[in-house]
C-alpha cells in the first residue's frame, strides 16, 4: 500500500480553504525529508537525524516516482504541485534512464488513476515553460499509447489517454485535440452509415463528449465556437435511441410509478453540453491550471516567455474501426439520488454530472486489482476537483438543506455511492464480477463509516421503495449485494423499517425480495444467527425447522407413499449395497406403482432414489457430490429414459431441500455439470412443473436457478464462439466448431423461448392455473396483477439475455468480427514470443 | 490474461502472500532438490487458493455460497484436524481458471465470512495429505499456543509447543 499512503492529515476532510502559499514551491526540501522520514527505511533516518549533515538524498528517480503518485493528494494546490513537479523534473532531465521512468509512470497513472489526469498532463503544461522538451517528450508518449488503444478498440484506455492531450489543448498549435475530435466523429458517420444499430459510433461519440469540456477548459474562450459546432453534429447520434437500449432500462413497464425515466449516457452529456454552451461553458467543476503559478516570489516582476507551441500528434483511425474485445452496449444512466428534493448529487442537466462520474466509474474499472486504493480514492475524490464542487466531507443531507445557497454543493459520499451502484446495476453486464462493487462498498464502509454509511442506508432505501418496478436481474443483483454487505457488518439493519411489509402477500415484490434477502442471508451463516438479528414480526419468515442439522426424510413418514421401499433404499445406497440389490428395491417400487395405477412408474422410483442421495448427502456439499457421483450412471439412465423422471430428479432435490433453497440451486448446478441434468429439463421443471399461477416467478431461487442455467449455456456458447475466431483453424477444425456453434444456437434458442413462452402465458393473463385461481378465488385480484406484472419483467430480462447472447453468437455477429478479422494484416510471428514473454514477467513482479 | 503492465501505481491484491516464497527458501535449505519450476513458476497459472481463519464452524455450504461469487468451483476441501477429522478452520478452494482465483484474492481475501475475517493465498494446488492440521493436537499450528480466546476456533489454544513447523 505503500504508493497511496500518502499524507494523511485526518482532516484532509478540509483541503480547502488552506492558506494558498505560493512560496513552498520552490521549497520542498524541508518536506521531501518530512515524507521521507515516514517511509524510509528506519536505518538510513536514524543515520540521518544523528548528522544532519550527511543526510539521506533521495535518488531523482524515487523521488519523482514519489511526488507524481501523490500528487494532488497533499495539502497543497494541485497547481502548485504540478509546478514543482515539472521543475524537479527538468533540473534532472538528463539523468541517464530518468525520463523514460518517468513518462511510463505518467501513462500508467494516466490509465490507472484517470482522477489524476487534469493534474497530470499539467506537469507536462508547466514543462513547456521550464523545458519544452518535456512537453514534446510527454505529448509523444501519450499519443504513442493512445494510437495503440485506438488501434486495439480499447475504448476506456483511448479516452483517458485522450483527456491527457485536451487538458495540454493550449500547447497546441492551431485546432490542437479538435481537429482529432473531428476526424473521430467523421468516422462515427461512416459507422452509423453503414449500420444505423452501431454501438461503436456510439462509444466514440461519448468519448469525443466527455473529452470536449477539459479542451475547453485547457483552451480557454477560443475554442468555444469548434465546440458548438461539433456539437451541432453530434446531436444527431447522441439522440438517437436504438432498439438494443429499450431492453438496458433499469426500471421496467409502463407504470408511471418508475422513479426514473430511461435516459442513455450520450443523450444527456448532449443535453448538458448543449446547456453550458448556452452559457459559454463554464464547466466550473474542472481544475484550473495557471502559468502564473511558475513566477518565483523574488522576481515577481519577471514575466514568463511564451512557451513554444507544438503540433498536434496525428492519428490514423483504423478502417474498419475494431470494436474492440469486450462487447460494446450503450450505457444508461443509472443514479439512486439525483433529482430529488435536496440535490446532494448534480441533477441530470449538469454536466459536472456526467464528468465526475465517468471519472468515479473509471477509477473504480481501471483498479479493480486494489479495492484499499479504490475506496481510498473514491473517498478522496473532492481532492481532484476544482475547490467548493463539493461540501465538506460528510456533510449530513439535512445540513446540506440548511446550508442550501444560491450554488449546489455536492455530497461526495453520495456520488460515489452513486457511481458504484451504477456499476453493479449495470445492463446487460457490469464490467468486472459483482463481488467487486460488493467488496469497494464494504472497503469504503471500512474506511470512513460515518461519512458512507448514511448515505448508503439512503440508496438502499431508494432501491427497496422502487423494488417493483425494477428489472429482475437487478433485483436479484441487489438482493445478493444486500445480503453479502449485511454479512460484513453483523447483518446490522433497520429491519423495523420495512416490518410493516411482513404482512404482504408473499407474492408483493417487496415481501418477495425479503423473502429472498433473509434466505441469503442464511446462506452466508445460519438460521438461529439471522433470527437474532430481526424483529419479531420476521421470526415467521425463518421457520424452525431451518435449525435442524438435516431436513426431514419424508420415507420417514410411514404415511408418505412407498416409505418402505424409500428407506430401504437409502439405508442399500448408504451401504454401498451392489446395483441389483438397489435395482431389486426399485423394481419394486415399479411394481407397487403400476397397480397405484401410476402412469409413469419412474417417477416415484426416482423421487425414492433421489431423495436418497440428498439424505446421505445432507452431511455436506461433498458428500452429496460423492452420492451423485456414485448414482451417476443410474441418474443418467434415469435422465435418458423419461422426460418426467428426469424433471423428477430437479423436483426431489428441491423437495428435498425446500427450506434450503441455495442447496437445492446448487446441487442442480452440479447436475448440470455432471450431464445429468439437461438445461431445458431445469427450466422445464422450474417454469412449467413448478410454475403455479406464476409464484414460482416471485421466489428469488427459482430466478437464480433459472438465469444460472442460461448463463451457463451461455457461456459455454462463447467458449465455443471464441474457437471459431481462433486464426489458422483447419477445414476439420472449422467443420467441428461450426457443428458446434449451431448446436450451441439451437439450444439456446430453445431454452429462450421455452422461457419466454411460459412467462408470456402469465403476463397475458392467459396461465391456467392463473385463471383458474383468479376464477375460484384462491388469488386476488391484486396478487393477480403482481404475478402479471412479475411474469411481464421476466420477460423483458430474458429477452434482453437472449438478444445479448445473439449479439455474440448470432451469425451475423460472427460474421463481422471475421471480416473485421480478414481486414487485419497478419501479425509478425515474434509478437506472441514477446507476449508471452512479457506475461511471464507480470506473474514475477 | 491479466494486462501486461510492469508495475501498478498501486498494489495489487492478487499477488500470493510471502508464505509461498518462505516455503521456497525454507525448502532450498533444507536441501539441494532441484526446485523447478519453483513455486512462483508454479502459482503463475494457480487456480486453488488455501483460504484461513475460518470457524471451526463453518461450512461448505456457506463457503461455496461467497467462493462461488467469482467462479465455478471445481473442489472445495475442508481442513480437517488429523485426529477429530473435523474442521479445523482452513479450506482449499479450486477453480477452474486462473483468473477466477485471482479474482478471489482481490474481492474476497479480507473480507467476512461467518463473521470473521478471512484469509486467502494463492496455492500451488491440493494434494492428498494437506486438508490435515499440522499442530501437535490435530489442528492447525497457530491454533495450538494461541493465548487469546477465540471461540469460532476451539476456546485457547491447546498446547503451547513450539518447534513444529507451520504449514498453514
């Protein structure tokens, strides 16, 4: 952690408003040894205190490291450390090795810390003064790097990169960035030409709106009319909605009871440039960065020369444009607290909105490898911004009204809540798994639990009061959240807050995700701990029967058809009995069933031998798994011979494990895995068998038993679909993972419209059960409604889910990411040797 | 593939401990065996990870419930005391990719389960014999002359021998 452990004056929580003096740029000795007593090593500082004279220098290099990787982290002026920096730097230019050293650093901290970068590129904007050299030096590196990422597709990497060069905008000869930003939205307009449902002009048009305001900024007054007229142009792109965006809304249905309409990343960041342009583009909340900072106090009549001018670096913008590797979606909006009554975060219409958070969201993508520096970071963020964009620290939202004047003052807790949050609700897919968000919320908790945790306990409150409309991905995403992060703080919540909820239909989606939130909960420790920490009006939620050490085995019961032969059974199994000895019990269940009058005698065979395998494996995970492996061939026979037997084995495990329903989803999991179980037998069972009215659609488990089923299909799809992008395959080759890949197709399709069919059949009211149930009564009128609506959200997230899957394994995918492939020249073959090699290396480090 | 990048401005979580390093050296004093590929080499594709500090009373079920938030798990192998066969507090947990494990370090390591703090290191993988505590009693070492009471791990520590040799 050494590299962000940077001062920590504690109330670094009041970095504004410190006295602004000039004079400590040019002496930072006396602090440079202050750091270094922190951090060197305890030999040399003894050394050092003892003959002052001999004292520690610092190398160049350490120090250079030292001073840019904190920089604007201290208590002093981001300007003024940026200066120093640049001075530092030039007086060791020539120091063999030092400049390259440094220029990667500047780059990496460019795409790692993308808070940092106005700060950054102005190092190299005070080296044009003291040594224009370094300017030229910082331009090349950072546009060397910015090409790769062009070339690459690698979005996120090309638009920080290309931030770096707009803040330098006034170095610039002539248009500077803007002549790029042209050339990119010319490319946009090839793009959208050529298929008007692009998504990459999209992603570069975000990129040319984002990168505007620091141009601006950088640039001053004369850049002003460029940037009306570019976004003239862009306006047409940024308002335009394709029809993948109608399934990436948050809330769904056409209830006007959603807190939020659908607004795309683009569509606002438009609207809020075309605002500031109104207003001559204040654009308030970016850092200032002055020339004036370089006058020394003892020549304070001395004026600075004018730096040198540079050209701005050109640009070869691949064609085709390579969409890069990960799939590129058009973002929406997501926030759980902008335009509310007390505006603790920018409202929609400010585009200081838009540039803190793409800048909170890209530190939290970019250094997913270091959670401690992320909530550091994120907590730190009114650091990198220009001086009263936000209130102070931990400002409760009460004070905030109070102090409420003529200029907002944000709430840094809740934007970065904010940006988190928009990160794991993130549709289709969020960036890194979800346990990430989960582990930077529980990292920021950690670390400033005063200022974070209210406004936390907000968002939460603001998800659970739209719980029923939003998309059931996200709900089920937020409950799993929810459950873990109770987890880490000794499942401490104002449960009393929602008790009235408990009386609800449990078919209500706020009793419903309840439901769901406790049995995760329970997941993560164990009943009688969750009971403890809930009001008495949920103990009902948490049947006792949870605190047994197995459930029941219903053979136990003599009552229970076939409990005979059921216990026979399992006391064979247990005993490793031989196969016929097992048979010989199942034959006999087949013959009792055939005189029942039982159409298909496997069934009850099978629900016998189930069972079995569950009670011998309730000890733990892995003893049912040596069960199952043990039954396997049997199962599979099973599995192979009846379609109702095989949904039997689904039903007997869930029976099994009624009130333990995450041992149930697991243990199918597995027999998926095991081919026992095909994916359509578990929708099948799961939305036709057990589908009901429509409750099934209620219980968070069905949805987690379903949605993992898909995903995994899914992923094996992609596997699949990675093979055939593989270059040189041979005709064999390419014959087999074509076979493949349709198979892979086929079933997918299956599985999605079989899904989609059963929960149409309840959204449309056109369910048997459901109207049977409505007509004689046993569900109201409202529960009527919930199940509808229910039915009608799942549809629109496994449609979304299917049409996701087909953007990457549908033929038409397929096809243009081999033209895209034909297009390229071939690689040299020692590039994969450095590949590895370097590969290597980064497993060293 | 993890991004190819030399070193990060900030440290990375999904490093493996000094532990895997330690027993390099220990074991290349303790003799001449050629050690190849040595234990870095060997965690460089690594997809099983020692997980430690658990309760004894934790189960798989529950371990497999926040493991699998990074990945398909492959096999999960509870710590056993050698004499008790019951859990003494540590698991391996397999993935099937490298990247899952590593995911785990950086998302899960440090963070709670069961209430209490655990902790993950990346591991050259199981081998039948090391789901045992090494203590003298049966259970892991550090649990053996633990003067603080800790009741998710047996009370006190049980004897206070010193001069075995921790493996976990």
């Amino acid at each position: 952690m050494a590299d962000v452990d940077v001062k920590q004056d504690g109330g670094d929580y009041k970095r504004r408003g410190r006295n602004n003096n000039r004079k400590r740029v040019y002496e930072d000795d006396d602090d440079d040894r202050d750091h270094y007593d922190r951090r060197g090593p305890p030999t040399q500082r003894r050394r050092h205190e003892r003959s002052p004279r001999h004292r520690y220098e610092e190398p160049p290099r350490a120090k250079l490291r030292r001073l840019i990787l904190n920089v604007a982290s201290s208590a002093k002026l981001p300007e003024d450390e940026a200066a120093e920096i640049a001075a530092y730097l030039g007086e060791k230019y020539d120091e063999p090795g030092l400049v390259d050293d440094f220029f990667q650093l500047f780059i990496q901290l460019i795409i790692e810390q993308p808070f940092r970068i106005p700060v950054v590129a102005a190092v190299a904007f005070y080296g044009n003064y003291i040594k224009p050299e370094m300017t030229v030096d910082a331009v090349q590196a950072v546009a060397v790097k910015a090409q790769e990422a062009l070339t690459a597709g690698n979005w996120r990497d090309f638009k920080q990169l290309l931030r770096c060069l707009a803040c330098l905008q006034s170095v610039f000869e002539g248009e500077g960035v803007f002549a790029l930003l042209r050339q990119l939205f010319d490319t946009v307009v090839d793009l959208q030409t050529a298929n008007e449902t692009d998504v990459v002009g999209i992603e570069l048009v975000k990129i040319i709106l984002l990168t505007i305001p620091y141009a601006l900024v950088a640039g001053g007054d004369a850049f002003h009319d460029q940037a009306r007229d570019l976004l003239k142009d862009t306006h047409i792109v940024a308002e335009n909605m394709i029809p993948i965006e109608g399934m990436i809304a948050a809330y769904a249905g056409d209830t006007g009871a959603k807190p939020f309409e659908y607004h795309s990343l683009i569509g606002l960041l438009q609207k809020q440039l075309d605002s500031e342009a109104e207003s001559g583009f204040e654009l308030a909340c970016i850092l200032r960065f002055r020339p004036e900072v370089l006058r020394k106090e003892d020549s304070e009549e001395e004026l600075l020369s004018a730096p040198p001018t540079l050209a701005f670096p050109a640009f070869d913008i691949p064609k085709p444009v390579n969409p890069g590797s990960k799939g590129v979606f058009p973002e929406a909006f997501f926030s759980v607290y902008a335009n509310q009554e007390t505006e603790t975060v920018p409202n929609t219409t400010e585009i200081a909105g838009s540039l803190i958070r793409d800048v909170l969201v890209d530190t939290i993508d970019q250094l997913d490898f270091n959670r401690e520096a992320v909530a550091k970071f994120l907590i730190d963020i009114d650091n990198y911004w220009a001086v009263n964009t936000f209130a102070k620290r931990g400002t409760a939202v009460d004070k905030l009204r109070e102090n409420a004047s003529d200029k907002a003052m944000w709430k840094s807790e809740d934007m970065l809540v904010d940006a988190i949050f928009s990160q794991m609700l993130k549709l289709p897919t969020p960036e890194h798994k979800l346990v990430y968000y989960y582990s930077i919320i529980t990292q920021a908790c950690k670390v400033a639990p005063a200022a974070i945790a209210p406004s936390l306990g907000r968002a939460i409150r603001f998800v659970y009061k739209n719980i029923d409309v939003m998309d059931v991905e996200l709900v089920y995403r937020f409950l799993d959240w929810f459950a873990q992060h109770l987890s880490n703080f000794e499942f401490r919540w104002r449960w009393a807050e929602w008790a009235n909820d408990t009386g609800l239909s449990n078919l209500h989606p706020k009793k419903a995700f309840i439901v769901a939130v406790l049995d995760k909960e329970i997941r993560l420790s164990f009943a009688k701990r969750i009971r403890a920490t809930l009001p008495d009006a949920y103990h009902p939620l948490i049947p006792t029967s949870l605190d047994k050490d197995v459930p029941d085995f219903k053979y136990d019961n003599d009552q229970t058809p076939f409990a005979a032969e059921g216990k026979l059974l399992w006391q064979q199994f247990r005993k490793k009995e031989p196969d016929e000895v097992i048979q010989a019990t199942i034959d006999e269940i087949h013959k009792k069933a055939e005189q029942f009058g039982i159409e298909d005698v496997l069934v009850p065979s099978t629900d016998a031998f189930v069972t079995a395998i569950c009670r011998i494996g309730s000890k733990s995970l892995s003893h049912a798994l040596s069960c199952v492996e043990r039954g396997k061939e049997r199962l599979m026979n099973i599995a192979n011979s009846s379609d109702a037997a095989r949904r039997q084995i689904v039903a007997s495990v869930v029976e099994f494990w009624k009130d333990q329903p995450g041992v149930a989803v697991n243990l199918v999991d597995k027999l998926l895995n095991y081919t026992i179980l095909q994916p359509i037998t578990v929708v099948q069972w799961a939305l036709e068998d057990h589908m009901g009215a429509g409750e099934a659609l209620t219980q968070g488990w069905v949805y987690e038993m379903v949605s993992n089923t898909v995903a995994k299909v899914a992923k094996r799809n992609y596997q699949i679909t990675e093979s055939r992008l593989q270059k040189n395959l041979s005709q064999q080759q390419l014959e087999m993972v074509e076979n493949a890949m349709m198979i892979g197709r086929t079933s997918s399709h299956e599985l999605f419209k079989f899904i989609e069919d059963a929960v149409r059949g309840v959204a449309e009211g056109a369910n048997e059960q459901l109207m049977e149930k409505q007509a004689n009564g046993s569900l109201t009128e409202e529960e009527v409604l919930h199940l509808r609506a229910w039915a009608q959200r799942w549809y629109t997230t496994f449609e979304r889910m299917a049409q996701v899957e087909k953007s990457v394994i549908g033929e038409e995918a397929i096809e243009t990411k081999l033209k895209f492939m034909a297009a390229q020249p071939e690689p040299e073959s020692h590039f994969e040797d450095v590949g590895n090699g370097m590969a290597d290396g980064d497993g060293q480090v | 593939m993890a991004p190819i990048r030399t070193q990060s401005t900030v440290e990375r979580l999904d490093r493996p401990s000094t532990y895997a390093s330690s027993k390099k050296r220990r074991r290349n004093n303790r003799d001449d065996r050629d050690w190849s590929p040595d234990v870095e080499d060997k965690l460089k594709d690594a997809t099983t990870l020692y997980v430690g500090n658990l309760s004894f009373y934790t189960t798989e079920e529950q371990i497999h419930e926040l493991f699998s938030k990074c990945g398909e798990i492959k096999r999960l192998v509870m710590g056993l005391d050698r004499f008790q066969k019951t859990p003494c507090g540590f698991c391996f947990v397999e993935y099937y990719t490298h990247q899952d494990a590593l995911d785990c370090m950086k998302y899960i390591g440090g963070t709670k389960l069961d209430e209490r703090i655990i902790r993950t290191d990346l591991d050259e993988g199981f081998a039948e014999g090391r789901q045992y505590g090494r203590g003298k009693s049966g259970g892991q070492v550090r649990d053996e002359y633990r003067s603080e009471y800790d009741p998710g791990r047996g009370g006190y520590g049980r004897a206070h021998d010193a001069g075995i040799e921790e493996d976990y």
